[in-house]
C-alpha cells in the first residue's frame, strides 16, 4: 500500500522549453498533493501545495507562472516547469496525503521516488 | 514558526553497533512528528509517525520515541542495508499539513 509514483525519473531538456511532471497515488486518494525540489546534499524544500480541483498555493519565493500545478483528480498532479533553464535543474519530488485503507485509519504523506531534471 | 534539528549530520557505525539520531522540535502546537528514510536519488520512504510524549513505535532494527522536545530513532545492531539518510518532520497546522524537514542525519554502516 502507500505507491506514490513520478513520471519521468529523468529529463534532459534545452534552456527555454517546458517539461511536465507527472505525480499519481496509486492505491488511494490524496486529499492534498505537494511538489518539493532538493539540491544535492540539502533536506526537501516545499515548492507549493495543491488539493484535487483547486488552485494550489505556492510557498514564498516560488513563481506561480514558471511552476505550474495542476490537480486534475484525487490521484494525479502535474509540475509543469516553463520556460526551463539551468538553474531549474534539480531532484523534483511530489507527495501524496491521504488515508491508504489497507494501513488503517491514519491520513500519512507518502512520497514520490523523484524525477531528476537537467537543463542544458 | 516550526523549527526541526536534526543531529549528528552524519554518522559512521561499524555492522552491528547500536546508536541514536536525535530530532529537537520547537512547535506552537505538535502536531505529530514523522521519520522518513531516503536513499540517494529517491524519495523518501515513510517509517513513523508519532503523536504524544512516550509514544514509541518499532520497525526493524529501528525504534523511534518521542518526548515534549524531541524524537530519537534508535537504530539497533544495524546492517549496511541501514545505510541511508534519516529525515524527521512536523507537520503544519490548517488541513495540508505541511511538512517541516530537518537537515537530515546522514548513517553509514560499514560491514
């Protein structure tokens, strides 16, 4: 129980194109999504919040217009980094919070196992 | 504002050698406390979560508790496999419940 699953694991792409991140729980329903970005040798750092059919709320210092969140259902989010350059490359990692039946009664976050995004 | 620290940053044990990584909290409210376990190049892996002062939770070679100021996962006779980073984090108020990560306790265990 508790799959959380990111598409793609990796990404190269050119200074100046888009790329989507794909974040699906696979075996429950997320109440709330949430997109973080780590640089090497850091702790996760929360990009923005999301929840299913709402616009997500971004943390400070993160631009709305360059990282764009979109929650389409109960078990699928998308990180859609625009306009992409150099200093976007990074580990993405997306979590899911919700109750997982088969764990009991408790709402956990469960993680993502990343997508890796180079910019050249 | 919540505030989580985590030490050491890194520790080195031999197979076999027991030790403990402390998490100290500063929360206007706890709001339960979170262990999670990653490797490097994925995300991290849920072990705990506990609630109130004395609760204890074990998994494993590993056992967490926690007190009104802190949290200590306790790694017992560990093996290489145990090799990993270890986060702790609190959760925000409001329905989201945000997370609050430390830095991390770096653990590796030599064979």
């Amino acid at each position: 129980g508790a799959v959380v699953s990111q598409h793609p694991s990796r990404v190269i792409c050119k200074s100046g194109t888009s790329v989507k991140i794909e974040c699906r729980s696979l075996d429950f329903q997320a109440t709330t999504m949430f997109w973080y970005r780590q640089f090497p040798k850091q702790s996760l750092m929360l990009m923005a919040t999301s929840n299913e059919g709402s616009k997500a709320t971004y943390e400070q210092g993160v631009e709305k217009d360059k990282f764009l969140i979109n929650h389409a259902s109960l078990t699928l989010s998308t990180l859609t980094v625009t306009s992409a350059h150099p200093e976007d490359s990074s580990f993405y990692i997306c979590s899911a919070r919700g109750r997982v039946p088969a764990l009991g009664p408790a709402y956990e976050q469960y993680f993502g196992p990343g997508t890796r995004l180079t910019v050249t | 504002e919540d505030q989580v620290t985590q030490s050491p940053e890194a520790l080195r044990l031999q197979e076999g050698e027991s030790s403990s990584l402390n998490c100290s909290y500063t929360v206007s409210g706890l709001r339960g406390l979170f262990w999670y376990r990653q490797d490097p190049g994925k995300g991290p892996e849920f072990l705990f979560t506990l609630y109130s002062a004395g609760e204890e939770k074990e998994k494993e070679r590993l056992k967490a508790t926690l007190t009104k100021k802190e949290s200590f996962l306790h790694i017992t006779a560990p093996k290489p496999e145990d090799s990993a980073t270890y986060l702790c984090a609190v959760p925000a108020a409001g329905s989201a419940r945000q997370l609050t990560f430390g830095s991390g306790t770096q653990l590796t265990v030599l064979p």
